[in-house]
C-alpha cells in the first residue's frame, strides 16, 4: 500500500499525520517507509533527530535520474533507519527545488511510480509526505500511489480548495493513474465545541465526500512532540490525541 498525503493548502498538518500514521503502522507491525518529498524536511527532521542534511536523500535519487551512471543506485539505497522499530524514511533536501525544472524537461514524471514498484516486495505500507503545491513531486507521488489522504482545515477557505484538489485528482487518475483513489478526507486540527467545523464535515458528507469519521483534535501535544522528535504513539501513548490517531489508523487499516 503506497499512500499520500496531499493538500496545496499549507498547515493543515500533512506531516504531522504522515509521520504519526506511519509510526502507528509500524508499531502495530508493518514495516513502513516514510519518503518526504517536501522541501521543508519536517518529515525528515521529525524522524531523523531534528537532522535536515541528510545524505544519501531523495534530491540525490532524483539526481542520478538525469546524470549519467554507468550504474545507477537503486531507491532502496536511499532509506535510512529511524530509532523506531518497522519505521524508515527517504529524507528530502532543500536541493529538491532546484532540481525541479531540470526534472520535469526531461520528462522524469514516471520514475518515482517505477521504482516504488520494486519497494512493495521490501515494505508493507509506504506513507508520501508532499508540499502544499501541485508540483512535480507531488505530481510524481500522485502518480505512483495507490491512494491519497487529503487533510483539511474546518475552514471555507479549506473546504473551497478541497472542490479544486479533488478536481486535480480526477484529472490525475484519469490520465496517469487509473487505480489512485482518495481514501479519505482527515478534518485535522477540530475544535470539537466550535459550530463551523462541524457543519463544514456535515456539508461535506451530504456532498457524498469521503470524509473520515475520526477527527484529529488541536492540541498543543502536537508541538511538544514535533519538539521532541517523537512520534505520539512513542511519546505519549495514552494521550487523547495519540488515541484520535490511533482510531484514523483504524479506519485506515480496518482489521
């Protein structure tokens, strides 16, 4: 299973619930890779001890993709362990964008789909972390996904950007990907009490949106563990919000 999260809107928590996730998959016994795709590193830095230059990295693997090697590395030299049992990640680099116009010119939009093939041997789950833009990378993910979670803000501006992303994607399936699904819509960051989240989820439900039933609640334990660089379910285990998570992994992965 190759899942990616994706949303061109920023802060609506991609990261945070594509590491989160990924760990809970690994703590129930898959083995999982998180590829973060995004300049940004936060995926990187959450797993990998706040470290933002790591090498070898996915820039690297995208590199060697429009250089010429006699022989050329295969994806699966590019996973570094984490601390975390069953959890791995191909970390990003800031190199990423300057290699972005090259990349798309040479018409490199099919390699990521191809050698994420030969990875479903090694891994069970593959969770993609992308930047809030419809790029070559996130285009790339989209492309050799099996499906795509798409986490929202309870806002109108959210939910107006959620009618374009979901355009995007129909597009996408129908000319590169036939077999993506949107797997779900995650309503993160939920103030519980407030009325307009809920009548937002509500709308979007009678709209036949795939929306999650689990919603993901604020909470400043989110912060902490970023600080911290540990996952929720490592961290703090019996937490409310590592609960929530652990409910939307369920939905995710029904037993």
């Amino acid at each position: 299973m190759k899942r990616v999260f994706f949303n061109k809107k920023g802060g609506v928590g991609k990261s945070s619930l594509a590491v989160n996730l990924a760990a809970i998959s690994a703590q129930r016994g898959y083995k999982t890779l998180v590829i973060d795709l995004d300049t940004q590193c936060n995926a990187t830095q959450y797993l990998l001890d706040g470290k933002e230059d790591v090498s070898p990295n996915i820039a690297e693997y995208f590199e060697q993709t429009i250089t010429f090697h006699i022989h050329r590395k295969s994806i699966r030299d590019y996973v570094h362990s984490t601390c975390f049992d069953n959890l791995f990640i191909i970390p990003s680099s800031p190199e990423l964008t300057f290699l972005e116009t090259k990349l798309e010119s040479r018409h490199k939009i099919y390699k990521l789909r191809d050698s994420l093939e030969e990875m479903a041997s090694v891994f069970d789950r593959i969770y993609i972390d992308t930047a809030p833009a419809l790029n070559f990378y996130s285009l790339s993910a989209l492309i050799a996904a099996d499906s795509c979670v798409i986490p929202i803000d309870c806002d109108d501006f959210s939910r107006k950007a959620l009618y374009n992303i979901t355009n995007h994607l129909e597009e996408i399936k129908e000319d590169h990907n036939t077999g993506l699904k949107i797997e779900g819509i995650v309503a993160n960051q939920f103030i519980k009490r407030a009325l307009l989240p809920k009548r937002i989820i509500d709308e979007l439900k009678e709209e036949s949106y795939p929306v999650f039933e689990q919603t993901i609640s604020a909470s400043v334990k989110m912060r902490e563990s970023h600080q911290e660089k540990k996952p929720l379910i490592h961290m703090a285990p019996k937490h409310t919000l590592t609960e929530e998570l652990s409910q939307l992994f369920d939905e995710l992965e029904p037993a």
